[in-house]
C-alpha cells in the first residue's frame, strides 16, 4: 500500500447526559452512612468537603454511595467491541439493530461507487439496487487487483463500514480491506436474492460497525469497566473507548473520575493513605507500592505498562521507552493474554 490511508475513527463516544450534581450526590450519601443528620443537611458542604469524602470512599472501597450518580453515552465501535462491552452486565443497553438498517455499509458502498466514477443509487431499495451494490464492490476489487485503484483508497472507504486497527502496516490494512468488501458484497448478493436482513446478516465480519447507548453509574465505571478496559491486557478497541469514557468523565467530574484508571491504579489507591490522581501516576508524580498488579506484572513494569495502555489508546503521546518489556505478560499485544 504506497499511502496511508485516512481511515475513520476506529471508536467514537459521547457523554450524552449525566447527575449534573453527581460528586456532591456521592459525598452526602456517603456521609449520611455516619451521620444522624439527613441528606438534606449533609448536601451542604464545601466543595473541599466533597472532594474529601470522595477520596475516602475511593481509598476505602465504599461503593455504594456512588451508584447514585449515573451517565449515559453513545459509541459508535465494531461489534467485537460492543461484544465486549456488554459483559459489563450492571448497565443499560439499547444497540442499532442490523436487521433494520445496513446506513454504515450504505456509506462504505456510495464511496467505492464515487471511486470508481460509478452511479450507484443512495438507497438501494429493491433487488436491482442491492445486485448494483454488490456489483459496484467486485468491480472495485478488481480493480484493485490490477493495480487501477489504490488499496488505501479502498480501506478509508471500507473504514465508513467497518473497523480498523490503526496500528496495522499497508499490506495488513489491505487484507483486512479486501476482505472486509468482499464480504459485504456478499451481503448485498444476498439481498438482491431475497435473503431477508436478519439471514443476510451473518454474512459479515464482527468488525461491522454499530451505535450503542449505554448507561452506567459511577461505581460500576470507577471500580469495574475503566479499571477493566483501560488495562494493556484488554483488546485494543475496547481500551481505547475505555480511554475515551474515562476522558469524557474527568471533564465533568474530576472530583471522582480523576482518580481511575486501570486495575494497578484502583488497587494502589486503596493502599495508599491518599490516593493519587491518574494523571499523577502517568506523569511519575506518584510511584507504585504494590509488589505486583492484579494482572501480575511486578512493580517495576507497572509505570511503562500504564503509559503503553495511555499510548496506544491515544490518550497521551507514547515517550520513548513506554512499550513495556517482555516480562510475565506486562505487554499483551501481541505476546500476552489479551482480555475477549
């Protein structure tokens, strides 16, 4: 593949809608727990009071207060990650259906079809229509294969439908890209055969792409899924939503979200007198006690294990020397036990 192609975002999310008063929520139904007095006396405290019940709450492991504050979001991801995501079993969850809509595969087709100079109809409704999109994605491989379309062009507009590691080399992207097409123009052969979507479906690699809207509260994100899903064992899609949930949530409540991170982070700040914010660990600021993380790699690899997962999910820029080393799966891709 002679350029790099411009693929669309592997992950996309959206904090949709959240308990606008969540830390202070939080901090007086933690304090309420000790306390004679009501909520509605406990809810007037300083913010340096809120910020201190939280703390505590997070170094102790005392949960519950924070499942009283709760968000929502959207992602757009593949399917192996919404796979994923959904083990998470204390959320809600409403997913695009593929039985009613093929708007990302639509998308795919309509730009192979501009590549080629083609006109392609922007919904293809009935038999015709569905064969012309087939048609339109075998031509298109051919033309690849002869060397008259450029692979990079065709992965961008496979990306409209389907997911890339953007970590790939040329000749991987272009793989993945034939035989990402090759199978949607299977789907579309279907269609145009009658086959209903429900049936045509199956047709298509997990790395199609879908909308999902979730909801979680904060202790089910703070103890569970971030600690889970920013881990470097985790697959790289999930990590970087997870990344990206964990960004969005530190925006509006730092007082909570400021403080999780992966598993290594979680448990240290319940061994410390104080726990540390994220970034204060990523920077070195705050350094590691733990003998060894829930994920088994001893302390010493534990700061170059968190500033590979930040890297590679792009939340920071990688510094030299972050790819952890070789040693008792600190570095999971492609060496380790990934987590499914």
């Amino acid at each position: 593949m002679a350029s790099s192609p411009r693929l669309r975002p592997p992950v996309q999310v959206a904090l949709l809608q959240y308990t606008r008063e969540g830390p202070r929520l939080v901090a007086a139904a933690a304090r309420i727990t000790v306390s004679k007095k009501p909520l509605s006396s406990a809810w007037n405290m300083s913010g340096k009071d809120v910020e201190k019940w939280i703390r505590e709450l997070i170094r102790r492991g005392h949960g519950s207060p924070l499942e009283h504050s709760v968000y929502t979001f959207e992602a757009e991801c593949s399917r192996v990650c919404s796979h994923q995501l959904v083990r998470h079993r204390l959320a809600s969850y409403t997913q695009q259906s593929m039985r009613h809509t093929e708007g990302f595969l639509r998308a795919a087709v309509l730009r192979v079809c501009s590549l080629l100079g083609r006109r392609c109809p922007q919904r293809p409704g009935g038999a015709g229509g569905h064969r012309a999109y087939a048609d339109a994605l075998r031509a298109a491989l051919d033309e690849a294969e002869r060397g008259r379309v450029g692979w990079a062009e065709l992965a961008a507009a496979a990306s409209e439908a389907f997911v890339f590691n953007p970590g790939w080399s040329g000749d991987v992207l272009a793989r993945y890209a034939r035989a990402y097409l090759a199978a949607a123009a299977e789907y579309y052969e279907a269609l145009s055969k009658h086959i209903p979507k429900e049936d045509a479906r199956m047709l298509l690699p997990q790395a199609v792409r879908t909308r999902i809207v979730f909801t979680m509260n904060a202790r089910e994100l703070l103890e569970s899924f971030l600690p889970l899903r920013m881990c470097s064992h985790a697959q790289w899609e999930i990590r970087m939503l997870a990344w990206k949930v964990q960004a969005l949530l530190e925006q509006v409540h730092p007082e909570i979200f400021s403080y999780a991170g992966p598993r290594c982070v979680l448990q240290e700040n319940r061994l410390r007198d104080e726990p540390c914010r994220l970034r204060d660990y990523l920077a070195g600021r705050c350094g590691f006690t733990q003998p060894r993380c829930p994920e088994l790699v001893p302390r010493q690899g534990i700061p170059s294990c968190l500033a590979y997962a930040a890297a590679s999910s792009g939340a920071i820029a990688e510094p030299a020397g972050s790819r952890p080393a070789d040693t008792r799966g600190v570095h999971a891709e492609p060496r380790g036990q990934a987590r499914a």
